[in-house]
C-alpha cells in the first residue's frame, strides 16, 4: 500500500513540474511578468499609540547626573524638540504629539517606561501644558 501512495504521489508530483515547466501552462499565462515592489511604492505603515505625555525640566532634580545629554548621547539642553521614549523605540525614532514633530534623544524612568516625557528645557510651566493622554503618531522616515 505505502509504495503505491508513493509512486502516485511521485507522478503527481512530476506532471505538476512537467506543466510548471511547459512554457504555455496556465499559471505563466496568468502571471507573465513577475510583480516587482519598488521602494517609492511601499507605503510605510502608521504607528499610533495611545499614552500619557509629560513633561520635564532639564535640571538635576528631574533627572540624573547629566541633564544636558540624553540617553541617545547627545545634548539636549535648549532643544525644543526632544523627547524621552519607552524603551519599545529606538533612540533617533521621530514621533508626532500634538502636531509637533519630536525625536526620542532620551529615555524615560523604568517607573514611566509607558510614558513619553517631553523635553521642556527650563520652561518651568510647559511640564503642566503638556501632561494629558495623547495620541503619539511614530514617524517612519
């Protein structure tokens, strides 16, 4: 019995890449030419995450050692367009709150990891403007 399934199958297996292979088989008829993605074509998909934002000051107090350089090593002190990320994206990650466009430079505390954390500089009013939930668009460029 087993040999028979298997001569059956080895057969079936043959006629479909004999007809594969026959250049007028329905299935190169159907596709003639192969479907090529080109890059300017690809739509990049759209991340939004729903979150609170707050804001902070960058003073020691607010947050470590080093206030002035965020986590991706660069510094931020003066920079309106900053923002500390959860660790779900990378450092150099573009996002959108508000309509602002900010780039995760700095990471939150693991006590805040779902949160985003605008950099306010010095503006001592901005972390209370800011703090709300917020849709947060991440910007795939």
């Amino acid at each position: 019995m087993r040999g028979n399934i298997r001569r059956v199958l080895g057969m079936a297996t043959g006629c479909l890449l004999a007809a594969l292979s026959h250049s007028g088989s329905p299935i190169q008829q159907a596709h003639p030419d192969p479907v090529v993605f080109h890059q300017e074509n690809v739509r990049k998909p759209e991340v939004y995450i729903e979150t609170y934002v707050t804001g902070y000051n960058t003073v020691a107090t607010q947050t470590d050692g080093t206030p002035c350089i965020g986590a991706a090593g660069t510094y931020i002190c003066g920079r309106h367009d900053v923002v500390a990320c959860p660790p779900l994206l990378e450092l150099g990650t573009a996002v959108e709150i508000g309509g602002k466009r900010y780039v995760c430079e700095d990471r939150t505390s693991r006590k805040y990891r779902g949160r985003f954390d605008i950099n306010c500089d010095q503006d001592k009013r901005c972390p209370y403007k800011v703090a709300s939930w917020r849709t947060v668009k991440v910007l795939f460029e």
